[in-house]
C-alpha cells in the first residue's frame, strides 16, 4: 500500500478536481432550478402545448442515461451550429453545465409540481377572491411555499449532481474522478487513488446529507408551527 505516496502527490490533482465538482454542481443545481421551475410551470399551464412541452423534456431527460446527453451536448451540438457557425466549439466544462442542468431540471420539475400541489388551496381560492390574478397569486403566494416545503429535496438533488459529475469525465471534464484517473493512469496507484477519492466524496455527500435533514426538520417544525 502507497497511500503516504498518493496523499503527497495526488492530493493537489485531486484537490482541484474536487473544487471543480462542487462548482460545475453548484451552477448546475442552480440552472436547473430555474429550467426545472420553468418546465414545473408548463406542466400545470392550461394550455395543451405548453403541458406537452414540458412532458416531452421530462421524458426524454428521464428516459435516457445523462452519458448519452453529454455526448449529444459535446459532440452532437457543435456538428449541428457548426453548419452555421464554423468556427463554434463548446467547453467540457460548459458542456458539463448544460447537460447536467437539463437533467437536474427534469427531476426538479416533478419536484416543484409536488410542491405546488402541496399548497393549501383555500390560500389559492382566498387570493383569487380578493382579486389578485392567478399569475401573482402564483409567485407572492404559492411559490415561496412550495419553495420551502421542496428545499430538503432540492438538496438531495444536490447530492446527485454531484456525484453525477463523475460521468462527465467521459467527454474530459477535470473533475475529482477524471484526476484521479490520469494520476492513477501514471502510477499505476488505482487501489489507493480511488479510496482516497471515495473517502473525498464521503465527506461532501456527508455534510449535505447532515444539511438536508437538518432543512428537512427545521421545514416540518415551521410548518406545524
């Protein structure tokens, strides 16, 4: 066993793809949210086509495995905006950020609608009949609720985006697996390496896992309260 050697040579490789990880995830989560909250509202329009919109996003998103999506983001996009724009390349790294906010996106919205449909809806039927518009209605009263009763599950999406990150090492995103494949690559260090990384990704999964019962409790007192 070399685990003195990998924690002093390693560590910075595996140190920065950690830092990648958390930010790709955390931009992610974040775009996703917004994706996720957009789909949610199309999904509940009254309008036939906006419903289908968004059942054919959540579909095709759940429906097929994120290594597909990436490689649909990273090779196939650039193929097609290349046709008129030859010169279009796209990052890993964005590439990394789209695919991932589209996926957390689809399990956000079925996550949102929940939390909608959470609501009470005598609050609903109160607004409406004091005259506030269903679209105001909408965002003063019944999103920061739904927001705070979805806040544990967001947080549990959180986690699996990150540990999802892993996956895009495929199309070379430099993030905690992907270093550790080129240190271990090198050294021939896989056992220790991949330890070392597991024991990386304990620690953040960890403190989130603490965090979302925490939110999860602190959601459930208020909401008794």
């Amino acid at each position: 066993m070399h685990f003195d050697v990998v924690l002093k040579q390693a560590m910075p490789m595996l140190l920065e793809g950690l830092k990648v990880t958390i930010i790709v995830s955390l931009v992610s989560l974040f775009f996703g949210m917004l994706v996720g909250l957009l789909s949610c509202l199309l999904g509940l329009s009254k309008a036939k086509v906006l419903r289908a919109i968004s059942a054919v996003y959540v579909w095709l998103i759940r429906g097929t495995p994120m290594i597909v999506q990436a490689f649909i983001v990273y090779y196939g996009v650039p193929i097609i905006v290349q046709q008129f724009s030859p010169n279009f390349i796209i990052s890993e790294t964005l590439a990394a950020v789209i695919t991932l906010s589209l996926n957390a996106g689809a399990y956000l919205s079925e996550i949102f609608r929940s939390g909608i449909q959470a609501v009470d809806v005598g609050q609903i039927e109160a607004s409406r009949s004091l005259g506030i518009s269903s679209g105001r209605t909408m965002m003063a009263i019944v999103l920061p609720q739904a927001f705070k009763i979805t806040i544990p599950s967001i947080v549990n999406q959180f986690i699996i985006t990150v540990k999802d990150t892993s996956i895009l090492s495929v199309i070379s995103l430099a993030e905690l697996c992907n270093q550790a494949k080129q240190y271990s690559a090198s050294t021939y260090l896989f056992f220790e390496t991949y330890i070392l990384v597991g024991v990386f990704y304990l620690a953040v999964i960890s403190v989130l896992m603490l965090l979302s019962k925490f939110v999860e409790k602190k959601v459930s007192y208020d909401r008794k309260g």
